[in-house]
C-alpha cells in the first residue's frame, strides 16, 4: 500500500491488521520503580464492551501497565456508571492520578466522573490522525503495552481495515475497544505534549 501509494502515487485501500508491525516481542514487563505520571483512558460501552488503560510513564516511556475490559455481552449483564467508576478507582489504585481521557461521546460517565472529584479531559476522537500517531509512537518506543494486557494485546491482531470500504480507508468497528482507548491516549496527551501544548484540565466537584 505505501509502495503505490507514495511512490507509484496510485491510490490504493488499506487491507489487512492495522499495526500489522506489532510482534510479541514488542510487549515488556511493567518497569521496576515509581512512575513519574498517571492517566487513565477510556473507551465506554453499554452494549458494547468498555476498555480502560492504565499508563505510567517513566524516563520519557508511557507504559500501559493494567487494564480493565468488560463486555456486557459475554458477561450477560450491564454494569451502571458508577459500577464503571468503582472499576477504574480500582484499577488506579493508590496512585495519584492526572487525568481520565475518556470517549467524547460518554456524557454519563463524564459526569459521574467528575461528580467524584476526577480531572476529565474529552478525548481527541479522529481516527486515522489518531491510528497514524498510535502507529508512530509504538514504532518508536514512546508507548509500550506491558505484560498482562490481554486484551490489548488481542485485539492487536484482530485490529482490521474494513475493504467493504472503497470510498476511503476506514477500520471495522469491531475488536476496536483496546484500541479506541490507546488511541485516545496518544492523540490527547502524547500529540499535545509533542507539539508543545498542553493538557488544560477542569475539575468540576460538587456537594
């Protein structure tokens, strides 16, 4: 596809795993020592599952070290807001958390969110800037998706471009949760930490 795409300069559609250069041996355990910052993203679903990771950075590296994935589905129940927010509180732990970047479109979780007194960024939502940045950052070794995140780990290799699509490139909406919130992540925090912005974060609290 790059080879007729940018050197033949012919059009040609996007087939195959999406970060078809992701191996094995490109997952890492957790690093040893204290981690310099922590975030928490968010991909939310009520009939589809609900991704969130946990990540860490240290010596200029964000590692993914813990996750939590449900699916309602498979599960053959719903979980509330609230049964989402206690899991993430779990999932951070004691660590001092940042901020939650969480799909735009969860107006629910937001607020619940916010109402217990978390810093709440939107996540930045285009998908192919946002595949083409997530493809950059593994490559290069700024993200690393740790041991234990299976379910990250799987849907790398289920990860798919849909060639349904002949109007323009365009993934299928399925096996895209994992993904959807790793992408979150480097298009929210990583791109404007890189361009020399920054993360402006409010916290609304309420009695």
């Amino acid at each position: 596809v790059f080879y007729r795409r940018f050197i033949l300069g012919q059009w040609a559609q996007a087939e195959g795993r999406v970060y078809d250069f992701f191996e094995p041996d490109m997952v890492k355990p957790v690093p040893a020592g204290p981690m310099e910052q922590w975030y928490v993203s968010c991909d939310y679903g009520t009939v589809n599952p609900t991704s969130m990771g946990l990540w860490g950075r240290t010596e200029g590296v964000w590692y993914r070290v813990k996750e939590f994935y449900f699916d309602s589905r498979q599960a053959q129940r719903h979980m509330t807001d609230e049964e989402y927010a206690e899991a993430l509180g779990k999932l951070v732990g004691e660590r001092r958390l940042t901020a939650v970047i969480v799909d735009p479109s969860a107006a629910s979780f937001i607020e619940v969110l916010r109402r217990k007194g978390h810093v709440v960024i939107k996540a930045e939502n285009d998908v192919l800037s946002g595949i083409r940045l997530t493809s950059d950052a593994l490559k290069e070794g700024r993200i690393v998706i740790c041991e234990g995140c299976n379910d990250c780990i799987r849907e790398m290799d289920e990860y798919v471009w849909d060639l349904s699509s002949e109007a323009k490139d365009r993934v299928k909406k399925e096996h895209d949760h994992a993904m959807d919130d790793m992408r979150y992540f480097v298009s929210t925090v990583l791109k404007r930490r890189e361009s020399g912005g920054f993360v402006a974060c409010t916290v609304e609290r309420r009695r």
